[in-house]
C-alpha cells in the first residue's frame, strides 16, 4: 500500500513539475514567435526545456518503482 501511495506522489510530483516548466516555457515560447523576445531567448528556453523533461522523466520512473519523490530507494 505505501508503495502505491509513494507512486501516486510521484506522478503528482511530474504533473506539477510539467506544468511548472510548461507554463513559463509555453509563454516564452509564444512570446518568442510574436518578437517579443530577441531570437537568443530560444536557447535559455531549451535548456530550461530540457531540465523539465530530465526532472518529469526521474519522476514517472521512481512512480514506475513506487519510490516517494523525496527519496531514492523504496521504503
């Protein structure tokens, strides 16, 4: 049961980080089509793309595991 409920928090723990790093990139990214933003933003913006997927990607697979997203081995 622990582990079903440490993987629960996982999976919540990527949506949230998804949407914390896909909101603002989603922004800039439109910010960027309109020329808001001088044509350099494209590279902070896939950086910052980048460390979203690392940090959604660790978390669907400690919720795969049943680990809880503060820790990194089962309880």
């Amino acid at each position: 049961m622990i582990r079903l409920w440490d993987g629960f928090l996982s999976v919540f723990a990527a949506v949230l980080t998804g949407a914390i790093i896909g909101v603002p990139a989603w922004g800039a990214v439109r910010a960027l089509q309109a020329d808001l933003i001088p044509v350099w933003g494209w590279a902070p913006l896939v950086l910052l793309g980048a460390a979203g997927v690392v940090m959604v990607l660790s978390f669907l697979r400690k919720a795969s595991r049943g680990v809880h997203p503060l820790r990194e081995r089962r309880r």
